[in-house]
C-alpha cells in the first residue's frame, strides 16, 4: 500500500501537505513531522493550514513557519477524512493531478489519487512512523518530537482504549531519540490557561447532581463567559469535570447561547445510550459522547434533560 | 542479581509480601502481580498491608482480599526503600531468617538478605514484570493489570520523565494480554470524589496570581475542609491545580491546620530551587518540589512567602 505512495512521493519536487482544518495534535505532529522527513530527503515542501493564528500545539511542533503557497506537483491530505475538511484549501488540492491521502479515520472516503488509510491505528502519527520506516528516512529527535505529539494528542497520553501494543512500542523507539517527553506531556494534558481555569471554577460551582449522584450536570451561562472573557474554545471540554464525578452515569454540559434564546448540550455516558437521547431534541452523535441543542433557557433544558434521563437510570 | 531472590523464593513455601506503609499503585500493583506469579507457581502467599480499610486502588487489583498473618518461611518487602517503611509490619521482617528487598528507590538501604534494586526502573512494577520473565513465570491477563497499575501510577500514566523506552515496551507486552486499559486509565487519572471537586472548587476560588501570573497561589482553610466533610487524603495534589496555570514559574498551595495555629505549605517549580526556599522556613525537599509548616495564619504566610518569592522571580 505504502509503495505507491512513496512512488508518487520519489517523482514529486515540490509538494504541499494538507492538515484537516480546526487542525488537531495528531493532525499537526503527522503534518510536520512528514514535511521534515520530506524535507530531508531533498524536497521541498510547505504545510498549509486553514486557520490563522497557529494553533496553540503548534509552539512545541518543530518546523513550524509561516508558509506560503509554491508551485506544487503533489498534494498530501494528512488525518483528514473527507475533502470537506480542507475547509478553503480544497483548491490546492482540486487543481493538483497527483494527490495523496494518509488517514486512519474508518470513514475516509479514498478522496485522492493515492490513499493510505489505516483504521487500525490509534493516531495518524503511527502511520507517519510507519512510513518513514519503510522509506527508511531516520527518525531524528525533531521527527520523533512531532509524531510523539500526535500520538499523544489522539490516545490522551496513551489512556484511551485504541492505544494497542504497537502504540507503545513506536513511542518506545521514539523516545529513544532522547527529547524531554515529560515537558511534552506537561503542555498537552496538565496546562490551563487563566481564562480555562476560571471557566473550570465556574463549572465546579455550578456542579448540581441527581439520582444519588448518578447524574452529574454542569453549566455555563453567556455572563460568565463574557466576564471571563472567554472564547467558544476555551469552553471545551468542560464536561469532563462533571464526567470526574466517581458516581455518575450520565454526565452533561448545558451552555447558554445565541443571547440566552438556546443552549448547546454535551452528554456523556458509559451506561446509557446519548445518542438515542440527543436525538430525542434533535441532536446526534456516538453511544457515549453526544451532544444537542434546545431552544430554552439553562434551567427548562436541564428539567427537559432530567425528565428524559430519569426514565433510563 | 536475580539469581539468588529466585533461589530464596524456591526454597521457600510460605510467603508474607510487605508493600511499603501508606501503599500507592506501584507499590500495591508490584504486590499483587507478585502474589499472583507466586501462587502460579505453588506457593503459599500473602500480602499484607499496613492500612484498613484498603486504599482505594485495591478496586482494581486483582488478587486482593482480606488476608491474615500466616506462619511464613520469606518475606518479600516491594517498593520498600527502608525499614522503617514497614510501620508496624517490621516484626512479620525481623522474625523472619530470609527476607528480600524488590525496590527502584535509589536511597534504598539494602535492608534485606537478598536485595534488588534498580533505580532506573521507573516503577517497581518494570522489576516485577522482568522479574516474571527471568523466572518463566506466564504474565497473565490478572498479573499484567497488576503490573500495567504500578506502572501507569508511578509514571503518571506514562508522562513523566521517567518513562523510558523500556517502559512502553513493557507496556506493549502487557497490553498484548487485552485487558481493558481505558477503564483502568479513568480510574487512576480521571475520577474524583465529589469531596474532591469541591475541594477543587474552594482552591480555584482561592486561586491568585502575583508577578504577572509568574506567582499562582491556592489555599484551603480548615472551615473549608470540615464544610466538605473532606480529610487530610482528599486535599492531596490541589496544588497541581495552581502548577496548571500555563504563566506560573512557582505554585503554592498554602493548607490551614492544627486549629488555624499553623499552615502547611506546598511548592512547584520548574525554574526556581523551591528546595532552598522551603529551608529557609524551616522545610525541605526537592529542587523542583519541596514544602514546609509556617507559624502564621494563610494571609500572613502568603505574604512571608511572597516577599521571598519575589526577590528570586
């Protein structure tokens, strides 16, 4: 599968790789880390992103610089699983007649000339491994910072259930190269921002549980962001103190929008089906992590979701 | 070097294991997975711990259960990296004629008879999983949770900087034996007592910065802990909470005990010898963690502490 990829890559000079756009960690690290393997055997190479400022990842990634568009006779698709998520890019890679895919979303669409999709792999980053193997290219600690990074980022520092033996072992031969992993870590999983840590206060504060602590909720009103100043992004995620709880089942994140006239809802479970119960309000999403949005305000919705929850707990 | 604990271990049939007192994850992981390989090979084992009830991770181990004191031929101290270490079990030690040492505690003392330590194991866990294999004792899915327990927790889940290729290739083997990862992951990283979030909540109220958010400052008072019904183990680690805040180069965490008499205070850095400012209110430590009690209510402390903060920031 790799052989002609690397044929494509061997008859190519000037080659542009392309991260999915709300470009993530494994995006990246596999972005950047190709771009410097390319690099090294004499290619010349540009990654472009979709969105400006760089995203936050982006100040531990090695070869991170503002690039422009060149020339191009290959276009790489790194992590990206359809050709929508090349957001404004798409016509860098419409206008190219050779095309690459490497992915391991199980819904790649095989969208390029060439495609390498691996679903089997917890992260992009251990198909970028991978490739550099086979095209024997040496994994330099630059390299090997940046596939370590997006690998950490899609198994959250190797916790989730798709980290599998094979993911040990490349950051095994990754670590070798000797850069400071934990300093990595420390940036990746245990960093907040001021305005985070605010957000995380007014979560806990707001932290309600019913059905014996089965049910955990918590909830963020447009005040709070407003005094905290606090971006759309910088409230992701929030849900997960609520998921903390020891107790709980079913864990929500109820967020007030759009000026009060509806909030978005995150839920998840390891129990009940929030996929069903998102549809229920006209959302949608996965078994255990799903999400909805209901045209109320913080407390209808949450006696909304209650009603439907109690039902099933 | 194993050689002669194998030889020990062969030539006995009754075998107390002895877990350091106030036992963590590697500690009691190393235990467990032990006893299992013992059992599989015969003999007679029990581990016994210093604490009732059991620490919260013996829910995940396998292995566990109420054992009493047995007439024993060997002792096998894990994690251990001195006698006095053994609380009130030192007796089970000095009775008996033959007694190893399993430890990678590089101030071990060399206590034992026969003694292993290896201080570049990140977790005694790596010594046990090896030393399974020397002795050709099967690591089963039970032991290798076990194993899997000691490591992830001594390394904090494969982030610090002890984490070496060798761990996550002792990882690898483990996790061939399918066990479920994820759920162990949450367990140890990603679950708190609602005591605990509260706790949380109180130390993200309390939260302040100084020195243009260089300076990151949680406390807790005693009114707040006995509000929360919390005890001295729930306050554990609030400090990580203040060492999150992505400008702080020092965090404290500032706890009022002993009736408002006096407060115990802990200290973070990466950039300033936290170690010899801890000293000089009569503490102690590491470079990079240390800690000391002050004489003084929170505010008072604070301020002493700033004013010796700011003079190195």
């Amino acid at each position: 599968m790799f052989s002609q990829i690397i044929s494509a890559i061997n008859n190519s000079k000037k080659i542009i790789i392309l991260p999915h756009k709300s470009a993530d960690g494994d995006c990246l690290g596999s972005a950047f880390a190709l771009k410097l393997m390319l690099q090294n055997i004499g290619k010349e190479v540009v990654v472009l992103l979709e969105e400006k400022p760089f995203p936050r990842i982006c100040n531990i990634l090695f070869g991170v610089e503002d690039e422009c568009e060149i020339d191009n006779d290959l276009v790489i698709c790194v992590d990206c699983g359809d050709k929508a998520r090349l957001g404004d890019r798409i016509s860098f890679f419409e206008k190219c007649c050779s095309t690459i895919n490497i992915d391991h979303h199980p819904t790649n669409t095989n969208f390029a000339t060439h495609n390498y999709v691996n679903s089997t792999a917890a992260a992009t980053g251990e198909i970028i491994f991978e490739l550099a193997q086979y095209m024997n290219i040496e994994i330099d600690q630059k390299i090997a910072t940046n596939i370590y990074i997006a690998i950490a980022s899609d198994t959250g520092g190797f916790s989730y259930s798709n980290t599998k033996p094979q993911t040990h072992r490349i950051a095994a031969e990754l670590l070798e190269t000797g850069f400071d992993n934990a300093s990595i870590n420390q940036f990746l999983f245990d960093s907040n921002s001021m305005t985070r840590l605010m957000l995380m206060k007014e979560a806990l504060n707001s932290l309600e549980v019913y059905a014996n602590g089965k049910i955990a909720i918590v909830s963020i009103t447009e005040e709070q962001m407003k005094n905290i100043g606090a971006e759309e992004d910088d409230a992701g995620g929030l849900i997960s103190l609520a998921r903390s709880l020891d107790t709980a089942k079913i864990s929500l994140c109820i967020k007030e929008q759009n000026d009060g006239k509806e909030v978005k809802v995150s839920m998840r479970s390891n129990v009940i089906d929030v996929s069903q119960l998102s549809q229920k309000f006209g959302g949608g999403g996965h078994i255990r992590a799903s999400g909805c949005t209901i045209n109320a305000d913080i407390k209808t919705a949450k006696a909304m979701l209650l009603s439907e929850i109690e039902k099933q707990i």
